[in-house]
C-alpha cells in the first residue's frame, strides 16, 4: 500500500534535508527498483512533489526506512 503524507506531515518536514531520486539510491545503496517495492509495500512515501514536478524524499523518513531495515536484520 503507497503511503503519501499528510499536508501537515509535509510541513512539519520543511527543515529536513530533500533527497533526490538518485541521492536516495545513494543513501540507501539501493537501485530504484527496490526503492520503488519498498514505495509500493509501503515502507517509504511515495515522495513529494516540491515546484509541481520534483519528487524528494525527507531525511526522517529514510531515516525511518533504515531503522527498520536495520531492525528486520538483526
């Protein structure tokens, strides 16, 4: 299930760092297919659009990806 945030839950992200697609891949040394699963099981937000056509991530919720992650590997 996508999971998309909140106008509220957008806002209350404005001061966290913005990933991009590729620096999401980056960050999480995943191509954009597993990010894509991860978008669609619903462990990610689908991401933001920012000035109507960029998507971005926010830091806390990638954060909150690799916690889990971390969590299932252990």
């Amino acid at each position: 299930m996508k999971r998309k945030l909140t106008p509220e839950e957008v806002r209350d992200r404005a001061e966290d760092r913005w990933f991009s697609m590729a620096e999401l891949e980056a960050e999480l040394t995943f191509g954009s297919s597993t990010i894509y699963r991860l978008i669609e099981r619903g462990a990610l937000p689908q991401g933001t659009k920012v000035l109507g056509y960029r998507k971005v991530w926010f830091e806390r919720d990638v954060r909150a990806l690799k916690r889990e992650l971390c969590a299932q590997a252990a």
